[in-house]
C-alpha cells in the first residue's frame, strides 16, 4: 500500500557514491525480487559446476608433475592407476553429497551438515575449510585460466613468450571481472558465466573423440620428452627399490585430489536452485560428477598415450600440448588447438566465479550464526551478498600477488581446505543416519567417504607440507579460534544487552532534575535549530555551552549572544585551557551528574554536506564526543543535524 504522506515528504537527492552504484551495477533490486533470482538446472550446472569440471585442465598435470620426476617415462604408465583411486573417491564423495544437497536443501553444504550433527563450534573446522578453499579456487582458477592462454601464444607463435611477464596483472583484472558480474547479481552472473562451461565440455569432447580417431586410425604422436624447459625425467626404476614409490604416488594422488575441487559448489548453493530444490540439486550434482569422471579419465588417457610432460614455468599445459598432438598441423589443427584453449581459458575463469555464488551464502549463514561479523549477513544493491563478494577479492588478489600467480604453488595450498569439507559433510551424514538408525548401505557409503577424505588430508598435509601446505596447516586453527572468538563476542554482548532491569520499583530510575545543554561553537542556524530542539524537550533548565579554547573567538561569540533576540537561555562560557575538548565536556557532564538524581542531554549541532568537497573542509566531533560519555549513566549525547546545501540552495534561490 502506497505512503498516504509520500507526496507531503521533501525530495531525497541520493549521494554521489549511491549514483555511481546505479551506473555501474544497474537500478536496485527489491527484496521481493529475490524469488526471481533462482537457476534453472542447465544454467545450474554452468555455473556452480565451471569450478569442478574446469579442475580438468589441471589435475593430470599436478600428478604428473610428481610422477615424471621420480619415475621418468614410467609416470605415464602410473598415470592411469593414479587416476583411477580419484575417480574412486569422486564416486564416494558423489553418492555422499547426494545425501546431504537431498537431507539439507538449505545451502551452506558440510558446514549446515557439520553444524546440525556435531554442534556450531566443531562445524567452525568445516566453514574454515570451505572459505580457504574459496579464496584458493579464485586464485587457482584464474592463474590456471591465463596459463591457458600463454599455452596458446606458445604453441602457435612459434614459442612466443611476450605476454609470460603479464600474467599477474591478466589474471588480477579477471578476478576484478568476476567481481563486478557477481555484484550486479544472480542472474546476470549466470547468464554470463553458464556458456563457457558447456563450451568446454564440447571442446573436451571434441579432443576425446578426435585423440580416439587417430589412435585407432594408427596411433597418437608423442611430446618431445626432452625439449627445453619440461619437468626433467628421473630414471626408470631409480628410487622403486627403496621406498621412494609409495611416497611419489601418495603425493601424485594428494595432487590429482585437485581434479575434484568444486565438487562441494551445488551442496553450498542448493538455495539458488528452482523448487524443488533438493531434487534438482541431486540431479544436477550427479551430470556433474559424470562430466567431471570422463573428463578426468579423458585427459589422463591422451597422457598416457601421447606422453604430454609439463613444462618447469607450467607453459605450454599438458591439455594445450595433447590438442596439439591430436589436432596436428596446418590451419585444421591449429583451429581445433585455438578453440580448446580458448574454451579452457574461458571455464577457467568463469570456474572461478562458483566461489563468488557460494563465499558469500556460507559467510552469511556462519554470520547468521554469529561466528562471523553480521554485516556478512545483508544483500546489497543488486541482492547479493556484496560485502562477502568484496571479502573474497581482497584476499584472493593478495593470494595471487604473494604467489606470483604460480599455479603449482597454489595447488600446495588447495586440497587440504577442500579435503577437509568433503570429510566434514561425509563424517556429518553418516552422523545423521547412525542417530536416525538407518544403518544401511547410506550410512557405510558416508562412513567409507569420510574415512578417505581425511586421508586425503593427512597425506596431502605430510607430503606437501614444505610446499605450502604448512601455511595451511597453521591457518586452520588460528581460523578456527578466530570464529570462536568474534562468537562469544556477539554472545557477551547479547548477554549485556539483554539483562533488563525490572521496569517498575525501586529499580526503576528516578530523575529529579532534567538538564539539556546545547554544545554551541559558533552562533548559527544549525545552533538555533538545536536551541529550539532542546526546548522541545521540556527540561527543567536549558544551557548554552562553548567550550573556550580561543579566547577572543569566545569574547565575540557572548557579544553576539547577548544580541540573539527571542530567547533567555545563558551562554556558558567553560574553560578548556589543554584544548581537549572531549575530556573538558565528560568532566562537565560528569560534575552536573554527580548527585545520581540529575539526568543530562547533551545536544551536538550537525552540520552535513552533501558535496564530497566538505569532508576535506568541516570536521565532526559528535560521534566522538558520544563514545566519549557512553559510560556516564545519567547522560545522553543527541545529534541534531542541519543540511547546509540544502540552506545554500535556498539562499541562491532568493537571490536575484
């Protein structure tokens, strides 16, 4: 129903920075637009599911990178069973969180799973974990995304290398990018961001079906084992008879774990789903695994046979180097190499977008659960979670500098966050059931899931712990802490605040005497509009008080007092010799309260500016002066506030 006063209410001219706000992200939307703002199961699957499938282009590599130095040309050969144990685990952990995105329709995933079966302290392991493994896929993505494209500059410019130096700045402007299409909301960034996942899923499809052709047809080529700048080949056999095997396949596995990142996105951002949500989150989440599994498979297949070797600087990719392979020469192949490394540059870039739907729904419920600062909690402009957007920018873009956008040494920091969810989520559920005492194939599946994930966790945080890992390692707990700490804040605080004293008796606060002072610093409209607020207030005695730290400044400000018609309120003139102005009005306030029996109302003239200009001009001294006095019980700081531009405008509108 419309407001009868509306038209009666003066215009509102919106500030300088709420006007850039509409240019940039578009008009606001209501918060009952937000029904509206939901992903069929297509556009789903582009977007929340670009992170996990796009992990394709990188996770055989990361094995390799560990095998090829240890075992030498055998490492294609240990490829395959390598790849094998992940799919096994993408199995579990698929059948797991099936469960949970069908039991828990809200979003949140394994921390909402951890919460409701283990308490809201231990599911803090699992939001650290997923808010680690947010910010780490910005930044794994991305690089991985520009990787893609230097790949591309390589292999058809003849070993071209001018763009390498600009890899920082390319893949920092794209997680500004993302950033931006994520801020104008939901369905904008899934418009822009669903494409290129199927995009690569035909790019992949594409390289499977032609690499299948030309082995049958006689064979696939094989990389130059020995080009300049490949991950040196260790000798075969050297090492295998002295434990050295065990150790480099548990690292290559703890690496491949990478490949299932993302896997959790659909469990985090189930809400975003059409109803009913749960079914269409278990739907999409199995397409997804399946893409994901023959992808993996994929990829690891053309290794195996055309012996793909990474290269020391990442460039060319082990996927730009089998296109390349598969494709061959002349403009047919570099046509097909092109549109593989341009689709994987693309899902590689919008695979970082999934942090950016699901960082800010986790940030918000572990802030509703006040864990994290509340603020985390409001939509913005545009409906989304704008502050937990901007959050996860900031840290991965000091992520990506700290690295130098290093992929293999951002996979160091990956798994261990991702891992460590997927363990939460799997050990939740099988929680769950044991109490619901459905102890059947459900509860082992979830059991066997979790066992495996934390594994995974105690070997990638062994085997890579020099590489990076450690930082991870010391996070978590200092994170964990953290959370604990901002929450029993919130709850001391709650406590202080909630304590209410009985409203009648003796309790009850008995003033004899209501004092209102107007704090005057020069005599002006914004002071007479404060004088005639505290008139309004029906007090037993009204005061004008100026602070004098200048003393001709004060001498004339009592002359013209003196001639300030319609009104006997006295100017007191109080000394402030030190020029502290705080400390001079709460020792005031605290003389004129000290019988416990007077009640005092500070009111603070508020001059406001609407110009950005007056933020450099004016300064403002309420705020402080209120925290100042907070702690004195019997007084009252009041803002009265007066618009000057609003004042001038009137003014040059009388003049003629």
């Amino acid at each position: 129903m419309a407001d009868p006063d509306a038209t009666l209410s003066p215009p509102i001219r919106d500030r300088l920075a709420y006007r850039v706000k509409c240019r940039l992200l578009g008009p606001p939307l209501v918060t009952e637009q937000l029904s509206q703002e939901k992903l069929s199961n297509p556009m789903a699957l582009g977007v929340l599911a670009s992170d996990c499938i796009s992990s394709t282009a990188y996770g055989s590599e990361e094995m390799l990178r560990i095998l090829v130095p240890v075992a030498g040309v055998a490492a294609f050969t240990l490829l395959m069973p390598v790849t094998g144990a992940i799919l096994l685990v993408l199995l579990l952990l698929t059948l797991s969180y099936r469960d949970v995105v069908s039991v828990y329709t809200r979003a949140g995933g394994s921390y909402v799973v951890a919460r409701e079966n283990f308490g809201p302290r231990v599911a803090q392991i699992a939001a650290v974990a997923l808010l680690v493994d947010y910010i780490v896929t910005v930044a794994v993505q991305t690089a991985a995304g520009t990787d893609a494209l230097i790949s591309l500059a390589h292999l058809t410019g003849e070993g071209y290398t001018g763009i390498d130096h600009l890899k920082l700045p390319i893949t920092a402007a794209m997680v500004v990018l993302l950033m931006y299409g994520n801020l104008r909301g939901i369905r904008e960034a899934g418009r822009a961001f669903a494409a290129p996942a199927y995009l690569f899923m035909l790019a992949i499809a594409l390289l499977l079906v032609v690499g299948l052709l030309r082995a049958l047809d006689g064979g696939l080529p094989h990389t130059d084992l020995h080009a300049p700048g490949v991950v040196p080949l260790g000798r075969e056999g050297s090492g295998w008879l002295y434990g050295a095997s065990l150790f480099m396949v548990l690292r290559a596995f703890a690496n491949g774990g990478s490949s299932l990142t993302g896997l959790e996105a659909i469990s985090n951002g189930v809400s975003a789903f059409r109803p009913p949500q749960g079914v269409n989150a278990r739907r999409t989440l199995t397409v997804m695994s399946c893409v994901l599994g023959v992808m993996v498979l994929g990829v690891s297949t053309l290794a195996h046979y055309t012996h793909a070797v990474p290269y020391v600087d990442g460039n060319p990719t082990v996927i730009a180097q089998e296109a390349h392979l598969v494709f061959g020469d002349g403009w047919a192949g570099t046509a097909g190499l092109v549109f593989v490394q341009l689709a994987t540059a693309l899902i590689l870039y919008t695979g970082a977008n999934t942090p950016f739907t699901g960082f800010p729904f986790l940030a918000s419920f572990v802030a509703e659960d006040r864990f994290l600062p509340r603020k985390l909690t409001r939509r913005g402009h545009r409906l989304a979670f704008s502050s937990g957007i901007i959050s996860l920018t900031v840290v991965a873009l000091a992520l990506l500098l700290v690295t130098g956008a290093n992929v293999d040494k951002l996979v160091a920091l990956y798994a261990i966050g991702v891992f460590t969810g997927f363990t939460m989520a799997a050990a939740g559920m099988t929680a769950h059931y044991w109490r619901r005492r459905e102890r059947g194939w459900r509860t082992g599946v979830n059991l066997v899931a979790a066992v495996v994930s934390a594994l995974v966790v105690v070997i990638f945080a062994i085997t890579k712990f020099t590489e990076g890992a450690w930082l991870v390692v010391v996070v978590f707990p200092i994170g964990v802490w953290a959370l604990i700490r901002i929450n029993r804040e919130y709850r001391e605080e709650a406590a202080a605040l909630e304590t209410m004293p009985p409203l009648s008796g003796a309790a009850e606060p008995r003033w004899r005497r209501h004092l209102v002072y107007v704090l005057v610093d020069v005599l002006d409209l914004a002071a007479v509009k404060a004088l005639r607020y505290a008139h309004e207030l029906r007090p037993d005695e009204v005061r004008a008080v100026h602070f004098v730290i200048d003393e001709a400044r004060a001498r004339r400000l009592a002359a013209r007092w003196e001639e300030l018609p319609g009104t006997d309120v006295p100017l007191e003139l109080v000394d402030c010799p030190d020029r502290r102005l705080r400390h001079a009005v709460a020792a005031l306030a605290a003389r004129d309260t000290a019988d416990g029996t007077t009640a005092l109302t500070l009111l603070v003239p508020r001059r406001t500016y609407a110009r950005p200009l007056a933020a450099l001009l004016h300064t403002d001294s309420g705020d402080e002066l209120a925290k100042t006095l907070q702690h004195l019980p019997n007084v009252a700081v009041t803002v009265v506030p007066f618009d000057v531009t609003a004042a001038m405008a009137r003014m040059r509108s009388r003049t003629p």
